[in-house]
C-alpha cells in the first residue's frame, strides 16, 4: 500500500476486500484523484462519512477511521473528463492522519490485515450460507437462489457484507470486525433480523 493514501469518501458505500465496486467520477477533485491514481499505483481508499457530512462536503467532513483500499481493475475516461471505474478491495486499513496538499484527501494508513481463525469458522461460514438462502426464499422475485458452493469462505462473508441491502452504518460495522469470524456471526445476526422482519411487517413498525 501505498504511503499516502488517497481517499474517496461516500456517504452511503463501504468496499470490502475482494469485492469489485463501480463507481462514478464526476467530481474534480475526485477526477483528478483517479487521474492521478492511474499514472501511478492505481490504489484508492473508500472511506464512509460520518453523519452530518452535509454541511462541509466541498471541505473535509469527518468519516469513520477504517475503511478498505481498492486497485483500479477497470477505468474509462469519458469525453467530458468524467471516469467509470471498477475497484477491487484489497485490504482494511486504519486513518493514522490526513495529508492536505492536494484538492482531494490524502491519508497515512496502517493497514488492518483480517486474522484469521481455525476450528468452528466453518460452521459459522456454513450458518451464514444456509441463513442467506433461507432469507432469499422467502422473495418470489429471485427465485431458486444459491450461493455457488465452491465460493472461498472470506469472499462469501464480504460480498455478501458488500452486496446485501444493509444500511451503510451497519455494513461499516461489519467492516470494522476485526476477523472473518466475527464478521460473520454479525452477519448471521443482521440476516436474521432482516428475514424476521420481512416475515413479520408488523416488526418494522414495532422497530420505529
């Protein structure tokens, strides 16, 4: 990773490792961050703002210390200077400070390696699978869903941290987990609570 960071804060995307994010450049700073980031090591932080963002997004808001660092795997620069790219995550990582020299963020980071746990993760991996296929059931739209079996435990666990329809401070907490375990006994949880809930309407107005 590189010394300085650059960052790209959103107020509603977390990027997980080895999960690939699209994303659109509009922004100036944000173009020239992408520019920048292909004539060199094509890396990227994503980092999601804190509440409150609103009222000083042309500046610095302030956003959550641990974010995940991407490689630009995809970029098109269209004609009127806007980019569409894909981004790979690559690893957790920790803000330590923040460089202002240029018009977008900069940051030092320690990177946040996921340890890694023996023993029962499998059974947790497989509650994980078994309770997302039990929940995607219940939705007539998508039919006879699967997980493929042959999907590597940790990018089960983050694509479906990344790709499920969870709101961006709780998938922000499934990121900040500190192993792959714990990221999936929380994920367990939040599928368990969305599949109640989606069972029970009643639920969602008791939880208002």
């Amino acid at each position: 990773m590189a010394e300085l960071l650059p960052l790209f804060p959103l107020p509603n995307v977390v990027l997980f490792p080895n999960v690939f994010l699209p994303l659109h450049i509009f922004e100036p700073r944000y173009r020239e961050m992408v520019a920048d980031a292909l004539a060199s090591d094509r890396m990227i932080g994503m980092v999601l703002l804190r509440p409150g963002w609103e009222r000083s997004y042309e500046g610095r808001p302030a956003v959550y210390p641990i974010g995940c660092s991407g490689v630009i795997t995809h970029a098109e620069r269209l004609h009127d200077g806007r980019y569409d790219i894909v981004l790979r995550g690559l690893d957790r990582f920790r803000i330590v400070d923040e460089d202002d020299t240029r018009a977008y963020r900069l940051a030092i980071v320690d990177q946040l390696p996921d340890t890694t746990v023996a023993g029962d993760q499998r059974r947790i991996i497989h509650t994980c699978r078994t309770k997302l296929e039990a929940m995607l059931g219940t939705d007539p739209r998508v039919g006879d869903a699967r997980i493929p079996s042959a999907m590597p435990d940790e990018d089960l666990v983050n694509a479906l941290a990344q790709y499920l329809d969870f709101e961006p401070l709780e998938k922000q907490a499934l990121l900040e987990k500190p192993c792959l375990r714990s990221r999936a006994e929380s994920l367990v949880e939040l599928l368990e609570m969305k599949t109640l809930m989606a069972r029970t309407p009643w639920a969602s107005h008791v939880a208002h």
